[in-house]
C-alpha cells in the first residue's frame, strides 16, 4: 500500500511547476509522500493565500493488486 498527498479544490486538482500552479485532473496532480507533508502544506496554503479558499490537502491510498477482467 501506498499513500500520497495530493491539492484539490472543488472537483479540479493542481499541478506545480517552477512557474506556478495549473488546475488539472487527477492523474495529472503533483503528488507528495507522506514525508513531504510539510512542503505540501505549504503550497496548499499559498494556493489559499491566492484566494484557492477550498484548496485541501488529501490522502490517495493505492492499494496494487492483479487485474482482473470481468
């Protein structure tokens, strides 16, 4: 099992870059271990601080397992 953090505000995640930040779906979301929570803490609240009010931070748990079709 795996955990990461990811930014989301309503229904679009965000990706940043050098340059700034993007609205984005899922699996284009920056994504963070759990040992960078401190750094994804602040980038969630310096999307709050750009008026991002409903920016969180949330917990993705992936779990691996085979495929199987149905």
């Amino acid at each position: 099992m795996t955990e990461l953090l990811i930014i989301k505000a309503k229904e679009s995640y965000y990706r940043f870059t050098d340059d700034g930040y993007l609205p984005c779906e899922m699996n284009k979301g920056s994504v963070f271990p759990l040992e960078q929570v401190d750094k994804a803490k602040r980038l969630c609240a310096a999307l709050q601080q750009d008026g991002i009010a409903d920016a969180s931070l949330i917990k993705l748990t992936i779990i691996e397992e085979p495929y199987v079709e149905r």
